[in-house]
C-alpha cells in the first residue's frame, strides 16, 4: 500500500506543478483576482497534502495499520473534494456556485486524515504503559 501512496503523491505532485503553473500563466488575464485567489489556495492545500500522503506512504512502512491507510485514502479524497471543486468553481464560473458546497467535506477529509495519522502511529501494536 505504501508503494501506492508514493506513486499518488508523484502524480499529484507533477499535476500540481502543472495546474499551478497553468493558473499563473493561463488564467491571469481570464479569471478575476478574487477566481486566482481561490485557484491559488486549490493548488496550496493540493500541494500540501500531497506531502502529507507521501508522508503516509513512508511512515506506513513503520505502522502498517488500517489507520495509516485509511490516512493516505482521506488526504485522496480530501484533494479530490477540496481542491477539485475550488477548480471546477473558478473555471466553471457563477452558474456552478454549488460546487463551493463540496469544498467543505474535502476540508473534512485533510482533517480527518491528520487524525488518522496520529492514530495510526500511535496504535503501533506496542505496549505504552500509560505514555503518550
């Protein structure tokens, strides 16, 4: 499984170099400035979660637990929810409005896949005796 997230994270990673690079040299006389403010924060948090699951993909190596992967398939969907629809909003224009409705769940998958990264290296399989 990890081998999986490392190779989602590359392509994530170069689609995000790519869409990153379209919107500063492709939309800058198209959209607004408040549509590239929103196309900027897609690209920001796709980028930062795309480290966030090759992060999952590395540590799953040590913590091997459906918690991990549950992780790596929450910071997935997250981009997927919370990205995407910042895209389809800005290019898809005011008819699609809705689509801001679906940023939210996206934002709820980045967070939960935190939270099931804690856990998932926390709940190593080791005894604590009562230690964090």
């Amino acid at each position: 499984m990890h081998k999986s997230f490392l190779i989602i994270a590359a392509i994530l990673g170069a689609a995000s170099v790519a869409i990153g690079a379209f919107g500063a040299h492709g939309l800058t006389s198209i959209l607004s400035a408040e549509a590239l403010v929103t196309y900027e924060t897609a690209v920001r948090y796709q980028f930062y979660h795309v480290f966030a699951l090759a992060l999952t993909g590395v540590l799953y190596q040590s913590f091997p637990n459906k918690k991990t992967i549950r992780a790596g398939y929450f910071f997935i969907i997250g981009i997927v929810l919370f990205s995407g629809s910042l895209y389809l909003l800005t290019l898809a224009g005011t008819a699609y409005r809705w689509l801001g409705a679906i940023t939210p769940f996206g934002g709820v998958c980045f967070i939960a896949g935190w939270l099931h990264l804690v856990v998932g290296i926390r709940d190593d399989g080791k005894p604590r005796g009562g230690k964090l």
